[in-house]
C-alpha cells in the first residue's frame, strides 16, 4: 500500500459519520482476521501434506 493509498484512507475516514466508525473497525478487525486465517492454513498445508501423501494414510482410507 502507498503512503497515497493511506492517506486516502485517512481522509474518507474523517468524513464518516461518528455511527459507522464502530462498524468500519469491526470490517478492519475481519480483514485482519482473514488475512491471519490464509496464511495460516497456507503454512498448514505444507506440513500436513508429508501425513496426506504418505502410503500408509492412503491405505488407512481406501474403505471409508
């Protein structure tokens, strides 16, 4: 994000009425929340597909 981007940010912020201030947080909080949740799970997946693509979990699975 530029230094311009913020600043835009910044101004529309200031011309939002004092009621919607509380539900923009709640929006940035769930941004935030969402970016945490990809890049969590894309880390995941790296380290549970040594267990997903071993032989012994295929044969453990080909029942169900």
């Amino acid at each position: 994000m530029t230094k311009y981007t913020k600043e835009l940010i910044f101004e529309q912020i200031e011309g939002i009425p004092e009621d919607y201030l509380e539900e923009l947080l709640e929006f940035i909080a769930f941004l935030r929340f969402r970016k945490e949740k990809r890049e969590t799970h894309l880390a995941s997946q790296a380290t549970l597909a040594k267990d997903w693509l071993d032989p012994q979990e295929d044969q453990a699975w080909q029942n169900l």
